[in-house]
C-alpha cells in the first residue's frame, strides 16, 4: 500500500497480531484511518480493532476495477466509431505522404537513417558549401558505416572541396567502397536521394528545416537535376590542368563577376562557391583591379561592357592556383550523408 506510512504498517501489522490497538497508539499513524484500517472496537471506544487484509484490500481494488471497466467500455465504443472508416481505408489504395517537414537536425537525421536503412541500391548526394568540416565528416563516417553493403553512392562537392585535407581523406577512405566523387563550380543546393524514391532536401538556409519528398515526379526531377551536375562534373582525384585566363581573370571570378551581375551580396556569393566570405571579397577585389573599377557599383557596369560573361567565355573547369580558397569550415547541419 503505497500511502501507508511506515509507522502505520508497524501498527496494522501489531493490530492484526493482537487483535485490536489502543486509540491514543494510532494517534501516532493518522494515514490508518484515513485508509479505514481501523475501526473502533464495539466493546471499548478505548480501542480500536483492525479491519481484515482482504476486506481492506477489497475495498481499495474496488475502485479501480471501476475505472478499468469503463475505460474497456470507453474502448470499445471508440473501436465501434472508427469501424467504418476502417473497413474503408482496408479497401482504398494506400497512401503516402508525398512531402513531409522535418524540423530539427535530429529529427532530419533520424529519418536520412531511417531511408538509408531501408535502401538497396543507390545514393545519390549533393553536398555544396566547400571543404566539411570535422563534425560533418565525422556524422558522414558514421552514416557510411551504417549504410546497407553493396549500395553504389555518387557525391557531388564543388572544387573547393580539392583544398580540404579533411574531406579529400575522408573520400579517400570512403572511395575503396561504391563510392565516388566528383566536383563542380556551383552546386545549388543540399540534396540526397535513396533509391530514386526518397529524396531530402533542406527547406531554410539555416538548414535546421528539411523537406522529405516522396512523389515520384519531384523525385524523378531531382534525380535528374543531379545527374545533369554529375556529368558536368570532373571527378575528385583526377588531376586538372590550370584554368585559362580570359583578359587576364580567372574562371573563378568571372563566376563571381555574374553573382554580382545577378545581385547577389559576398555573404551569398560566397556560400554559393563553398568559400570564405574573406576569400570571395579577396577575388572581387582581384576582378575590381583587373577591370579598373573604383566602387562596387562601377563594377558591376565595367563587368557588364567588358564581355566577360559572353557565351563561350565561361567553362566549369576546377580553379587552378589563382582559384584556390581557403575552405569554409561553418558547421553543416542536418543531411550530412556524406
């Protein structure tokens, strides 16, 4: 009995050996009548005798038979009301849910893990943003170490990816499996696919709200759009020659010169080519010197008349050593496959 203290189980115990216990005793254990254990002694209201175990234990069962017997009943009406809805849903087509929200780095985490369990063939992955960092390489190890074996996985970094001693080791690591790796200038966006049926992609730009997307068309896009990036990508470990010079700038930063034709501010420009924010200003200043400009905004109309950005001028060859950036080591979170 839970609310029995421990005074009032010595005294019930004494009652029940002697028969009864003095009224001044129980004084000393109020939680004994309180649970009506004792009642008073018909023949002297000096004493006071001890009601028998199995009448108290009665008596306190009795309500919560009660209560469990209607909620049985409460059950049982609730399985009555759903019943026809069940025997529609038995013969309806199943559903899925085409798009579902993730919030939160391990919620999004627990549901990559959950595809990656249940695929048998295939991952493709976009992991944008330049060199990982040591957390993010660390959940990707530990992500391929739980993968199914046999599975073949491409991942796509950007070029700044080759400058990062972390990732080229990890990828080294990784690429004696069914792994490989390619990179490319620019990369959209974060993006894993499962078996072409599951694809994850992040839904902010802090990464901490993920989109699940089951519809075989979004899906069928996505694969797609990857394997567009994929074949215009060079691959990880093949060396490449320096890049041309068209005027004397670097491909890197005539990508940059049409960020900033299309508006875009360092901070974005930046994250777009997987650099530093210091790196990015570094290679504008580079562009504003090579064309003579004197402030942003004459920049932008010098790049623009300087035929930079005409067609034929631009390539997705990897930076040589004027393209060399330092990675950005900024923390990824959630939908770290890779």
């Amino acid at each position: 009995m839970e609310d029995l203290c421990e005074s009032g189980r010595r005294l019930y115990a004494d009652a029940l050996h002697l028969g009864r216990i003095r009224r001044s005793a129980a004084e000393k254990a109020p939680c004994l009548l309180e649970l009506a254990l004792l009642q008073p002694d018909p023949d002297d209201s000096a004493w006071l005798r001890p009601v028998p175990p199995m009448t108290a234990l009665s008596q306190r069962l009795h309500p919560l038979e009660r209560e469990i017997r209607e909620r049985r009943e409460h059950a049982v009406q609730l399985a009555q009301a759903f019943e026809p809805f069940l025997s529609i849903a038995t013969h309806s087509r199943p559903t899925t849910h085409a798009i579902t929200v993730l919030e939160g780095a391990e919620r999004i985490n627990e549901a990559i893990r959950l595809a990656q369990a249940n695929c048998r063939s295939e991952i493709l992955s976009v992991q944008p943003g330049g060199g990982r960092s040591e957390p993010a390489l660390t959940t990707a190890v530990n992500f391929a170490q739980e993968a199914p074996h046999g599975i073949a996985a491409r991942v796509l970094y950007q070029h700044t990816a080759r400058h990062s001693h972390g990732t080229l080791t990890y990828a080294r690591l990784m690429n004696a499996s069914q792994m490989e790796f390619r990179t490319a200038r620019t990369l959209v966006d974060r993006l894993i696919i499962f078996d072409r049926s599951v694809a994850f992609i992040p839904a902010q730009d802090d990464r901490k709200v993920a989109l699940e997307l089951r519809h075989p068309g979004v899906v069928d896009y996505l694969v797609k759009v990857f394997e567009h990036q994929w074949h215009s990508a060079e691959p990880l470990f093949q060396e490449q020659p320096r890049e041309a010079a068209v005027d004397g700038v670097p491909e890197i930063q005539r990508t940059i010169a049409r960020l900033l034709i299309e508006g875009q501010v360092d901070e974005a420009i930046a994250r777009r080519l997987g650099m530093n924010v210091r790196t990015c200003r570094a290679h504008i200043a580079k562009l504003a010197a090579a064309l003579g400009s004197g402030s942003r905004a004459q920049l932008g109309y010098l790049i623009a008349r300087s035929g930079l950005l005409e067609d034929g001028n631009d390539t997705q060859g990897p930076e040589g050593a004027d393209g060399a950036e330092e990675a950005d080591e900024a923390p990824v979170r959630g939908q770290d496959l890779s």
